[in-house]
C-alpha cells in the first residue's frame, strides 16, 4: 500500500505592520484632525464679529416718531485696553434745530448745555425761538467708564423734525489724551465708516401728531432707568448670542480633536 504525504496547507499571510492603511482611513484621519482647526477659526470668526456690535458710540433707541418728544441714549462703550473714557461732546444737527434737549443728570459726571443763536427763529408751541441746544459735554467728575464697561447718558429732546433721520456728532476723550471722532456720515447702501456718527431715525407719527414718545419726555426723570436698561438688553443681544455661537463651536471643534487623538492612539 501507498503512503501519502499530507502537504500543509499555506496560512494566510499577516499584516504587515508598515502596511500603509486603507485610502478611506487616511481621509477620515486627516479630517479628524482637521477639524478642531476648523472649529477653533470658526469660534474666532463669530467672537470677532461680536465684537463691533457694541463698539461704536450710539443712540439707544434708534428710532423716533416725528412730531414727539423722546428720550435717547448716548451709549458709550470703552473699546480701548489701557485707557478710560473721561469726556463725550454731543453735537446737534444744525439743520434740524430741537427745541428742547435737557439732559438727565448721571452720578460721577459733570454736563454743560450749550446753546447757540438760530439763522432763522424756530417756532413751537406758538412761541418762536431764536436759540437752541447745539452741544452736550459730559466730563467725568468722580467717575470714568474703565476699559471693558460702557455708560450711558439720557437726554430728552422734542420735538422731533419730520425729517428721515437726525445725526450726532460725538466726540469721546480717553484719559491718555485720545480723542476718538465720531463725525462720519453713513451712505446708504455703502459699508459702514470706520468712525459713525450716531444715528437717530425717524419714522412719521402713529397718528395723534404727538409721536410715541411723548409720554417719555414727560417722565424723564422716572422712566430713564428703565429706558436705559431696555436699551443695553437690546443693543448687546446680538453680540451675547454671537459669542455663545462661537463657544459653542470651538467646543465642538476641541472634542472631535479629543476622539480623533484617541482614535489614533487606540
């Protein structure tokens, strides 16, 4: 009888362990490591956008009824690092005189009402006048606006012109000497300058020829606290969800980094 001889069957080949990994690995590696670069520059971006939403000197509202009276906010944020906002002037256009502009007297600050002769006399409420306010300076006396704060200075004026808009001229002084114009006009259609002047719209009246604001300028004094909250709510709203977005994004980008290292770790 024949003997036959088993041959052993070959077995599968390992790996070998400087074997370059499958063409779909290497691009979900290098995505994952991609991402938190990705996610951190997309968190910059958004934190960089909020970050003019409250840097211009503004008023708070923005908009008025012709006709009225109301009560406005000069909003004056600190956009410096190293110095503190100690003066703001507030000029008023000359081409629309107000007849009334009284300003609300703020703890820490000194204010000088300035008033000038009218080209041609302004008539009100039968009488006719022949000045009006044409500047506001606030000095700081006690107090200052520090480097990350803002503040806010209230002044009732009336009545509003039936004019589109009323534009301010403002002047903000740092301790250090700067002085910051905000005097540029703001085309409309155009991108924004670098320095606006603060910018009070005007709509036409709601129909009792008083405007809404009326009752704002009769309560001044009582209402101003509450007017000037309402307005740093709404004025930094954007810049609050803007910034959240941002973190929220870097977030994302720094636990995709952390899956990504232990991934490639593993």
């Amino acid at each position: 009888m024949s003997e036959t001889t088993a041959v052993p069957s070959p077995s599968p080949a390992a790996p070998s362990q400087g074997a370059a990994p499958a063409p779909g690995t290497r691009r979900r590696g290098r995505l994952a490591r991609r991402l938190p670069v990705v996610g951190g520059l997309a968190a910059g971006g958004v934190l960089l956008l909020a970050g003019p939403a409250f840097a211009h000197v503004s008023v708070q509202p923005g908009q008025a009824e012709q006709g009225g009276y109301a009560t406005i906010n000069f909003k004056v944020p600190n956009e410096r690092d190293n110095a503190s906002t100690v003066k703001l002037e507030v000029t008023l256009p000359t081409d629309h005189p107000l007849a009334s502009a009284m300003p609300q007297p703020v703890p820490g600050w000194k204010v000088d009402v300035t008033k000038s002769k009218l080209d041609k006399p302004l008539e009100t409420h039968g009488k006719k006048l022949t000045e009006a306010v044409s500047k506001i300076t606030w000095t700081a006396d006690g107090s200052k606006i520090a480097p990350g704060q803002f503040q806010q200075f209230p002044v009732s004026v009336g009545q509003l012109p039936k004019a589109d808009k009323l534009v301010f001229k403002a002047l903000q002084t740092y301790d250090n000497d700067e002085v910051v114009r905000w005097i540029e006009p703001t085309k409309e259609g155009g991108p924004e300058p670098e320095n606006p002047a603060p910018v009070l719209e005007l709509t036409p009246a709601s129909g009792d020829g008083h405007g809404s604001g009326t009752a704002d300028a009769k309560n001044a004094g009582g209402d101003a606290g509450s007017t000037q909250q309402a307005a740093a709510d709404g004025s930094d709203t954007t810049a609050r969800v803007l910034g959240g977005a941002g973190i929220v994004v870097g977030i994302i980008g720094v636990a995709f980094g952390v899956l990504a290292g232990r991934r490639r770790g593993a």
